[in-house]
C-alpha cells in the first residue's frame, strides 16, 4: 500500500488509513452481496421455468395445478425423493436437468461473486488517493445502512396495518359497519356449506367492546389505587433500602408472562372469587370478568406505578423544598403540591396503562369466557375483544369468510383505539416532562 | 440527623485546627491563591482557622447557634460554628462557594432534616426553644422560620393559591374574606399586589423571574413568620429585579429577622447590619458590615472581599 505510506511521504492523507481499508472491503463486498443475495431469491424460479420449457408441448400446457404437482414431483425425483405416481422418461429427463442447471448456477454464481467482488476492489483501489474522502464516504454508507435499518420496523407496521385495513373493507363490505359497530348481538357462527342449517352468523360487536371495557374497568380499579400509591410510598416516604428492594421486585413483576398471569386467573382466582361469591350467596359464574379484571390490574400494577414514579420524580425538589419551608407535612406536600404537579404525567401514564388493558390477551383467553354478553355484571362471563379474534382464527378457517374477515375489523377497531390512547398519553406525558426542563 | 438534646459538641476547637492544617488550594475557587502562605507573610492580622474573630454575640439575641457542627456523611461542612441573631436584624453570610453558608442556613429550619446523609450536632435556640429537642416540631418550626430559595419556586398553582398555601394548611384564616385579606396584604408586602391585582387567578409560574421571587417572599411572610432564611434570592434575577428585592428587604427588616446567603458584596453591603464570613464549612468573621467592608480583622476576610478569594 503505497499510497497509505502518506505522512512518511510528506503528502497528507484526508482521511485515517482504516478508512481507507473500510471503503475497499465495501466496494469488495457490497456489490457481491447484493447479487448473491438477489440469485439465492431468483434461482428456483429460474431455473423451474427453465426446465419447464425442455417439456413436451402436452405437459407445458396442463393446468396450473396439475402442473405444479408435475413440477413438485421433478424436484422431488432431482433431491431424490419419494415421488407420487409413476417414474417415466420424461420426469427423469426434467429431473435430470433440473440438477443440471442447478449445478451450472452455482458456478455461474461463485464465479460473478468473486468476480464482482474483485472488480469493486479494484475500483476501490483505483479511486483511493491521498485527496480521497474516504471517511465521508464510509460514514455515508453506514448512515444508508441505519436508514434500511430503521425503515424495516416503519415498512412493516404500515403493510400490517394496510394489510389490516384491506381485510377489514372486505368485511364491510360482507357485513354493513353500522351492524358491526352499534348491534347488540355476536355469534360469528356462519354456515360453510349452504345445505347446513345454522345461522347466517351476527357481528354486532358492541357485546365484545362492553365486555372488554368492564374488564379493563375493573383492572384500572386495581392498578391505579395500587400503583399510585405505591408510587407515592416508593418516591416521597421510603428509605433508599426499602426502594432499592421494592423496585426490582416490581420489574419482576413486570416481567413475568402474561399466560403465567392467565393461568394463575384461570386456575387460582376464578374458582376463589366463585366460591367467595357463593359464600355471599351470589350467583358467579366460573369465568368471571372479576376473575380477569383482578389478575389483569396486578398485572399493570407495575406500569402504573413506574410511571407514576417517574411522574412524581420529576417535580422538581424546589417544589418539594418550597413546600416543606413553609411548614407543611410530608403528606400535606405530597397531596397538595408534588401530586397536583405530577397529575398530567400520571395522567398520561394511566391512559397507556388501559391502552395496555384493552389489548391484552393471554389473561382474558384463559380466564374470559367466550360468550358475547352483553352485562355491566362483573359475577358474569363476558368475552373481550382479543378473546375473540383468537377465536375466529383458531382451527380451520376459509379464509374469505365473513367469520374470518370480522378478526380483521376487530383488530382494526382494536388498534385504532389503543393507537389514539398511546398518541394521546406518550404526549400528555412528554409535554409534562417539558414542563420542567 | 437528629441532635442530641444539650449535648457536648463532638469536635473541639483543637480537633478543627488540627483537621484543617493546610488550606486546600484547589478549593479556593479561580483565584488559587496559597491561603496559608499568604497567612505566613502577614503576621500583624490574625490568620489562624477555627476560632471566629469579631464579634458573634449581639444584643437581644433571638436566634442562637451554639457550637454547631454538620457532618454530610464524612463531610464536615460546618464546624463548631456559633452566632447569634437579634430579632430586627439583617445579617448576610458570604464566603466562597461550597463554604457552608447553606447549610448553616439550612439548620436554621431544619430542612437539613431531608437530607439522610446530613448530620448536625450542638444547639439552635429561637427564642429559647431549643429547636432540634425532641418536643420541638419540625413542622411548626418552618411556619416561624420562613426560606427564599436561590431558584424561584412558585408552585404550579395560581398566583392567589400560592400566597394562601401556608395560610391554609396552617388554618390563619376563617373565611374567605379573611384568607382574601392575607393574600392581599401579603402581595402588598412584597411589592407585587399592583402587579397582579387583575390575575390572581393565573398560574404563579407565568410571571417574570423577579415576580416569580416577590410571589415566594410573599407566600413566605403570608404565613407570619419571625425568622426569614433568603438563600441566595436573587443570583437568578437581573439588576432591576435584584434592586426591587433590596429595597423590599429593607422593609421586611423593619418587622423580621432576615438572614440572606449573597455572592454580591454590594448586596451585603447594601442590606445587611452585620456580615459573617464563612471559609470551608469554618464560621471566620462576624462583625457589623461597615468594619467588615472597610476593616476586615482577618486576612481571609480581606482577601476573599476583595476578590483575592473567589
Ligand atoms: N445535600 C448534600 N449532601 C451532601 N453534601 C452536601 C449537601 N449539600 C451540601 N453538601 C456539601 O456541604 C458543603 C457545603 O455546601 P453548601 O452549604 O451548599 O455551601 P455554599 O452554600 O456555601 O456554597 C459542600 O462541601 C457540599 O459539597
Ligand atoms: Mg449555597
């Protein structure tokens, strides 16, 4: 390397050598992937057309489907397979060039690879002089490579949603949204064959959403008394031991699976609120949405109160101090200063925290019931809107009927509002912050 | 945190000679002068750490710091330092930064309660009450003896909500008109009712930084206290906002004992009756603010006001 002798030379080099070094492997390496990458995705097709076109004129112009199976069992006999039906001379043929081609493509392969791969180092290597910005240029790819990168999670949330989207249009236009949106009535049972007797199945989905807001109901009346005060306790009146314990336990708590959390429900706090109720002489039923509610709020103790942690931790101590120095308690600090200022944050806090609710699954999957009910009557079985789009999916499916397309507009119903709920909290939240900065 | 009820201070007046020896030069702030050998080439004005020259006592004292230490874990930041304080008085502490002055101001209140590393040893009387005794309320005592802090900090409350805080938790008022009536008055005091008289009902927090301390100086003298603690009030306001909370404390002075942490001599000089000159956690000088300006006796004193100190 002639050139990167610089300093000793008495020319200056624009860049430090390893950039230099960077670029070249880039221009060496870059290229031959991307066709590498690109042969891997091209090469069965390729060569399937290939070997179907050395077919007899009778078996090119077979039916889509025969075919495939034609073409499935060349490839099985190439791999050398257990093929269906006969071996004739015109499968071992295919099959034959079948591995013909696919060795051919290899070399072809192995030789533009390395043939590539040279020519952009020499490239490189022709380019590189000591006036040669490599550095920039190595920063521009790598800033190009965080682009592709960081565009993967936006590029696939916008094909779900749109995905989402479209299916739940093919359900409106089955079922009118105004029977989805405002009919009291759900039992997506339909009939597959027209000779079955059976409903012409009904998608009134206010059953489902009444069902998940009661239990989301009952669950914020556990997390957010709990968690607030929690909170409260972690931040203004425990010692620095007592929360370097009670924080991580709280972590744990946070992190344990929700379908732990669903069978715990299902298995432990149904049956006692059942037989707590029976013993108060009320009627519950085995799957309560008490059940549900009260394991789903343990559950979001945690987000609760850590955010409202961190809501309360950033008021200010002027505030704190300002308070105390003229002669207030600690509890008369808290709930007349410190809580008024925390309010927007933990405000924010608690509307992420139903956004959480509404979605969750695995709890109400095991401890939910699957009947659409329509009740304020926390003792009865209701069902939730991720209960049942579990439900229509699970099993067999025809994939364009309405009972299948309706898990579409539900989930679109349900990211739309969990959407709005984060939109509305994350800003609620982050304004606050912005408060005291 | 606690202190022990009439107990014998833990350091000697020896102890703190001999812990401070040599002046650490790095913490002398820019100017890095070598104390110590300065104190070698001028013996005709006391240069010895640990006993407070001037003149600590005063007449009709009301608060008394006897021998008081504080400890921040290992920190010795204020050592066996006694004052006392009359009751219609302004006294400044000045000294560099990190000397201490907030934290003896701080054990005037005891807000130094908060902190759990803080430790503080010796006795504070107001009145005669010794205010760290068991019997003494904390919480109380914060009514009698009010604090300004460096940073105003309104609470996020209307501007009339902030001036009835201490009024209402500490029940002064019966109705309404007699709460109307603090609020007022308090405004008044403080040189800002004109101000806002047409939006007390706006949050305290949209005022200007000069307003925003006035509302805490009222929200303090709101809840009638004896003793005003002003933490360096206006090293966050510009010389307008500054010259407005001067002229204020002259007044106040005339009913409440003010002690003001300042960095500006022409503050000090302008405000206060007396000046105490703290130097690393040590109480050096006390004397009325004329002999200090223009006759430090000690030569710590002298450097750190003319700026050979920073
Ligand atoms: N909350 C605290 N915890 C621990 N050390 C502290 C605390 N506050 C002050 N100190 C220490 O006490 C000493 C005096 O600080 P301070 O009273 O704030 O000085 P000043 O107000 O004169 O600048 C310093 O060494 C400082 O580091
Ligand atoms: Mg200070």
């Amino acid at each position: 390397m002639t050139l990167v002798g610089g300093p000793a030379h008495g020319t200056a080099l624009h860049s430090l050598p390893g950039y230099y070094g960077y670029f070249t492997a880039i221009w060496c390496l870059l290229p031959a992937l991307a066709v590498l990458l690109l042969w891997v995705l091209l090469e069965p097709r390729m060569i399937v057309a290939l070997v179907v076109q050395g077919l007899p004129e009778a078996q090119r112009n077979l039916p889509a489907g025969e075919l495939n199976l034609l073409v499935n069992n060349i490839q099985n006999l190439a791999a050398g397979d257990a093929v269906s039906g006969s071996v004739d001379a015109i499968l071992t043929d295919a099959a034959n060039r079948f591995n013909e081609y696919s060795v051919l493509s290899r070399k072809i392969l192995a030789v533009l690879t390395l043939g590539l791969g040279g020519l952009g180092a020499s490239i490189a290597w022709r380019r590189i002089h000591p006036d040669f910005r490599a550095r920039n240029r190595v920063e521009q790819i790598v800033l190009v490579a965080l682009i592709a990168a960081s565009s993967i999670a936006i590029f696939t949330t916008i094909g779900i949603v749109l995905s989402v989207l479209f299916e739940a249009i093919r359900f409106f236009q089955k079922v009118p949204a105004t029977e989805f949106l405002f009919g009291l009535n759900w039992s997506p049972q339909t009939a597959i064959r027209a000779d079955q007797v059976g409903s012409s199945g009904s998608f009134g989905a206010v059953p489902l959403f009444t069902g998940t807001l009661l239990i989301t109901a009952i669950a914020m009346l556990v997390a957010v008394p709990v968690g607030l005060m929690t909170a409260i306790y972690l931040a203004e009146y425990s010692s620095r031991r007592v929360r370097g314990i009670a924080k991580p336990l709280l972590e744990v708590l946070a992190g344990i699976p929700t379908v732990v959390y669903g069978f715990f429900a299902a298995l432990t706090v149904a049956p006692w609120v059942r037989r707590a109720g029976e013993s108060m002489g009320l009627e519950v039923a085995s799957e309560s949405a008490l059940a549900a509610g009260l394991v789903m709020g343990i559950m979001i103790i945690p987000l609760v109160s850590s955010l409202s942690d961190d809501a309360i931790n950033a008021v200010p101590s002027a505030m704190r101090d300002g308070a105390l120095g003229l002669g207030s308690t600690r509890s008369e600090t808290m709930t007349r200063v410190i809580l008024p200022a925390a309010l927007p944050g933990i405000v924010g806090g608690i509307l992420l925290a139903v956004s959480r609710a509404i979605g969750e699954t695995m709890i109400v999957v095991m401890a939910a019931g699957l009947a659409a009910n329509l009740t304020a009557n926390p003792f009865e079985a209701v069902t939730t809107v991720t209960v049942q789009i579990v439900t229509l999916l699970v099993g067999d499916q025809e994939f364009d009927s309405a009972k299948t397309l309706a898990a579409f507009a539900l989930g679109l119903m349900l990211f739309v509002v969990t959407l709005i709920l984060n939109v509305i909290g994350l800003n609620v939240v982050r304004k606050y912050r912005e408060q005291y900065d | 945190m606690r202190m022990a009820h009439m107990t014998e201070p833990t350091v000697t007046e020896n102890d703190v000679m001999a812990a401070q020896p040599d002046v650490d030069v790095a913490d002398l702030g820019d100017s890095g002068r070598d104390v110590s050998s300065i104190a070698v080439d001028l013996p005709e004005q006391l240069t010895e750490l640990g006993t407070t020259v001037g003149e600590v006592r005063c007449e009709d004292p009301y608060v008394v710091a006897e021998k008081v230490n504080v400890h921040y874990g290992d920190n010795h930041a204020i050592q066996n330092v006694t004052l006392e304080i009359s009751k219609k008085e302004v006294i400044a502490l000045i000294g560099p930064s990190g000397c201490g002055k907030s934290t003896f101001l701080r054990c005037l209140n005891r807000m130094n309660d908060s902190i759990e590393s803080a430790r503080v040893t010796g006795q504070i009387t107001l009145g005669g009450q010794d205010i760290y005794s068991k019997e003494f309320d904390p919480v109380a005592l914060r009514a009698r003896v009010g604090m300004v802090f460096q940073k105003p900090n309104p609470f996020p409350k209307s501007i009339y909500d902030n001036v009835a805080y201490g009024p209402r938790i500490h029940g002064l008022a019966n109705d309404r008109a007699e709460l109307d009536d603090i609020v007022h008055r308090s405004l008044e005091r403080a040189g800002l009712l004109k101000e806002v008289i047409d939006r007390l009902d706006e949050p305290g927090t949209g005022l200007s930084g000069g307003q925003q301390q006035r509302l805490c100086i009222a929200r303090t003298i709101a809840v009638n206290p004896e003793v005003i603690l002003m933490d360096e009030p206006c090293s966050a306001l510009d010389p307008i906002a500054t010259a407005r909370i001067e002229d204020l404390m002259d007044e106040l002075a005339e009913d409440y004992a003010i002690v003001i942490v300042t960095h500006s001599m022409q503050q000090a000089a302008r405000v206060s009756k007396r000046v105490a000159y703290f130097h690393l956690g040590l109480l050096v000088e006390v004397d009325e603010t004329d002999t200090i300006f223009t006759n430090p006796r000690h030569k710590l004193t002298e450097d750190y006001i003319t700026g050979r100190i920073g």
